[in-house]
C-alpha cells in the first residue's frame, strides 16, 4: 500500500476513536445528569414527606424556604429520561404536589390545620410515597 493511503486509513481511525471517545464522555455526563436529578428529586420528596408529617396539627414552621418549584425545571428532562412513562408520571404529580405544599408552607406556617388541609395532605401522601417508591 502507499503511503496515502496508510495516510487516509490512519485518518479515518483517528476520526472513529475522536467520534467514540466523544459519545463515551457524552454518555457519561448524562448519566451523572440523570442520577443527579433522581437523587435529587428523591431528597426532596422524603422533605416534603416530613413537611406533611409535622402538619397534622399546625402548618410546620421553617419550610418556607423550601424551593421545590424552582428545583423542578433543572430535574424535568434528566427524569423524564431515565424514567419509565408511569414512573416519571409518578414523580410528576408528586412535584405537582409539593408546589401546593410549598405554597402552603409559605403562606400558612404555623397557623392551625383545618379539615380541608387535612384531606389536601391525605390525597399527596399517597402521591409523595408512590413518586418515593419509584426513585429509591
């Protein structure tokens, strides 16, 4: 063989390693991405868990800087991607939830639970433990 085409081989070798070494460091920074964001959104749910928890009988006090809302964006797509359709509907509904709960833990804290939070916190309990149980 000549010499150019040693030279053209050696190009496309050096093209395919540069190409996989590429994906590989890709691949590896989504999946640090992905178990970031389950970590992360796991973490939260378990504290919006003991919010709920320290409010049957006063809206707890000291979770009002609690920023689940603003954590959501940042997790959404990591989530959505390593995620099965109905587990990532899981922590979906749970996060829709926690903007409730937030709100609430915002505005409310420390006054009395009524009966009507009482059954707010009964129907995203259920929510909170299914959205846990899919990310542990």
């Amino acid at each position: 063989m000549s010499a150019a085409i040693w030279g053209f081989v050696g190009v496309i070798v050096g093209g395919v390693i540069t190409a996989l070494t590429g994906y590989s460091a890709e691949w590896r920074q989504h999946r640090r991405q992905r178990e970031a964001a389950r970590v992360t959104a796991l973490i939260e749910i378990e504290e919006a868990q003991e919010a709920v928890t320290s409010s049957q009988e006063a809206w707890a006090v000291g979770w009002n800087l609690v920023t689940w809302n603003e954590t959501w964006p940042a997790i959404r797509e990591p989530l959505a991607e390593s995620l099965a359709l109905d587990a990532f509907r899981r922590v979906r509904l749970a996060y829709g939830s926690m903007f409730l709960l937030q709100r609430g833990l915002q505005t409310i804290g420390g006054k009395d639970v009524t009966d009507s939070d009482l059954a707010f916190f009964a129907t995203i309990r259920p929510r909170l433990n299914a959205a846990h149980e899919v990310l542990k």
